[in-house]
C-alpha cells in the first residue's frame, strides 16, 4: 500500500527539497589516515547486517499495542480525559502514539543518511569519507526497516515533526562541513540513541525489542564517528567559531526537546494544540523521558569541546547540565553488548529448537521401525 494512503494526517507535499549548498571536496592523498577513524571503518564494514534475515519479521506485532509500554507513558494518562475513554480509545491511542515515535525515527534515519551522504561529499580527510560511506548504508536499512515495521506491523504513518524538520534543514542549508556532523552526529543521532534505548528497555515486545538493539549497534558506531572528528577539527577553531556553534548547539537542543510532546497525536484525538502541551508538561513521564533523552549528547558535546558559559547555561536551565559527567563510552559499550547478547540468545534458542525437532524425528523414526 502506498505510503501515503497510511499517513493519520496529510503530509502535504510528498517531497521536500533542501537547498544545497557547501562545497564537495576532493582528497588526492591516499595515505593510511588517522587510526582511530580507520579502524572505526574497519568495524563499520565488518558490522553491515541484512534487515530482511537478521530480524524475526514472522514475530506477530499486534497494532492496537505495538510496543507494549505501559499506560504511564501515554500523555493522556491521569488526566480528565483518560477516565472517558473507552478500551478501543486507549488500544486507538497506544497505536498513534506507536506510530508516532515510529514515524519520526523513520524521517530522522531518512535525514541522517542524506547527511551522512553530505558528509561524504564535503568533509575534507578521506579516511572520514570511507567512514561515512559505511554510516550512509547503514543509516538507509534503518530507514528501510522502520518503514516496513510502520507499513506491515503498524499500519499508520505520521508526517515528520515539524521541529525535527527544521533542525534537519538548518544542518543541511549550512555550508560549513562540520555542520552535518554536529547535527546529525550529536544532536539528532544523540538523542535518537536516547529514545531508542528508553523504548529498547521498556518495551516487552520481541520485534521491536529486536529492531531498537540492532539500529543502536549501528548508532553507537556513528556518535563515536562524530565525536572523534569534531574533537579534532574543533581544537583549530577560534572562541568565535566555537560560540558560533554553540549557538546552533543550543538552537538544536531546545528544538529536540519541544518535538518529544506528540501534540499532532493528541489533536488527532480532539484535544487543542494548547492543551496537549499543557497535558505534556504535566507529565510526570515525560519529563523523565526528555531528561534521558539528552543522557547521550551532553557529555558528547562537552566531549567535543563545546562548553562555553552560554551553552552551559542552557543546559542548566533544561535540567540536563549534570549530565554532562555521564559515561559516553560505557552508554556505547552496553548498546553493542545487548544486541550481541539478543543475538546469542536468539541463535541459542533457534539450536535448541532444531536439536529437539532432529531427535523428534530420530525417536519417530525408531519406533515406525
């Protein structure tokens, strides 16, 4: 079915063209490059999965509950509309807000591969161009898998948000190279880490359990991607230059943390755009959500060298400042851990599934004898 035909609202025009602008720089030098970057293209090749058989696709997702979280974390939950709606209300809700979420990871894996794209194409050190060749193939099986999750197992598409929109458009209409990593990279890619893991963590439903810890093997590769060349790149840079960037930084956040209310969801239902964003505020959940949410790109922006007295302040003010002293690397480290251990288990399973249907066999066997 078209993609179209499934949008809960109008999308309006099924394209959206971002002026380009920058320049595309060529590298005559072929030497070995940095090793760090080397050896995180070597992983990124060694790593490449195949969507369609490395996930259960057969696992049965029902759509009215595609991922199983509990009713807490519905932003409708205590309050006055929550006790008049009926069980097809709340089954129609937790499909919506499903579909939601699901949505925006599809048209943000979208923006991250024609940014990852960008990046090839601008960034000046060819070892960061194979780099990010492997991220652009990566970045479009994530959108092929959420897409077909959407269309087979959802049945519902909503239109990207429209501040998500924005910060993508501003990343790509900026000339300057660094700006898709910074983005992409530490924003977007941040705090898509974040969202996945708190759903990866919560969810009790296999399928999406299983896409969720696959897509963060392939993240977590990409944050330290852009971590390891803007704290390069930005050891060069003036004070104004950084402030500059910081600037977008701080931008960037506040738009991140507006697009997480899922207003279009609650305006579907009747509710006005005002009071779904009260309802949002209220939220006891959310508010939690949206503090894990920026667990992954503070202490990377501080990592890349962008902690002025500015942005620093902002982020006090988003209550997020102390994460800045969070554990990049061992966020990373248990993001690959899960999915090799979800891989482990899943395998083990499988064998021991196919030794029992061999011995069943083996017994009919003896005994038609």
């Amino acid at each position: 079915m078209p993609t179209h035909e499934l949008y809960a609202k109008d999308p309006g025009d099924p394209q959206w063209q971002v002026p380009a602008s920058g320049a595309a720089r060529f590298s005559w030098e072929y030497d070995d490059g940095r090793d760090r970057l080397l050896a995180l293209y070597q992983k990124g090749k060694d790593k490449q999965w195949d969507g369609t058989k490395r996930i259960d696709w057969d696992l049965e997702v029902d759509p009215y509950d595609p991922l199983g979280v509990p009713d807490e974390a519905l932003v409708l939950y205590d309050t006055p509309y929550w006790s008049k709606l009926t069980e097809r209300d709340k089954s129609e809700l937790r499909r919506h807000y499903a579909s939601w979420q699901f949505s925006q990871f599809l048209h943000g894996e979208q923006g991250a591969m024609v940014c990852a794209a960008r990046i090839v194409e601008s960034v000046p050190d060819l070892d960061a161009k194979f780099y990010s060749a492997t991220q652009t193939m990566d970045e479009a099986r994530h959108a092929e898998i959420y897409s077909r999750f959407l269309h087979e197992k959802v049945g519902m598409v909503y239109p990207i948000n429209d501040n998500l929109q924005s910060l993508l458009g501003d990343t790509l209409r900026d000339s300057r190279w660094d700006m898709p990593y910074l983005g992409m990279q530490v924003l977007i890619e941040g705090l898509a880490l974040a969202a996945f893991g708190m759903l990866r963590d919560t969810t009790d439903k296999p399928l999406p359990k299983q896409i969720l810890a696959y897509v963060m093997q392939d993240e977590a590769r990409h944050v330290a991607f852009g971590r390891m060349a803007l704290r390069d790149y930005y050891k060069q840079l003036s004070e104004a230059e950084l402030r500059e960037r910081e600037e977008f930084v701080i931008e960037g956040c506040y738009l991140m943390r507006d697009r997480l209310k899922g207003t279009e969801v609650l305006e579907h239902f009747g509710i006005s755009a005002k009071e779904a964003d009260a309802f949002s505020e209220q939220s006891e959940y959310l508010k939690l959500f949206r503090q894990l949410l920026f667990s992954r790109i503070v202490p990377c922006v501080k990592d890349i060298g962008l902690w002025g007295e500015r942005l620093q302040r902002a982020y006090v003010d988003m209550g997020v400042f102390e994460l800045g002293d969070a554990n990049l690397d061992l966020l990373m480290a248990e993001d690959e851990e899960i999915a090799e251990k979800l891989d482990a288990e899943r395998f083990a399973a499988e064998e021991a599934e196919r030794t029992a249907e061999v011995a069943e066999a083996i017994a009919q066997g003896a005994a038609a004898d």
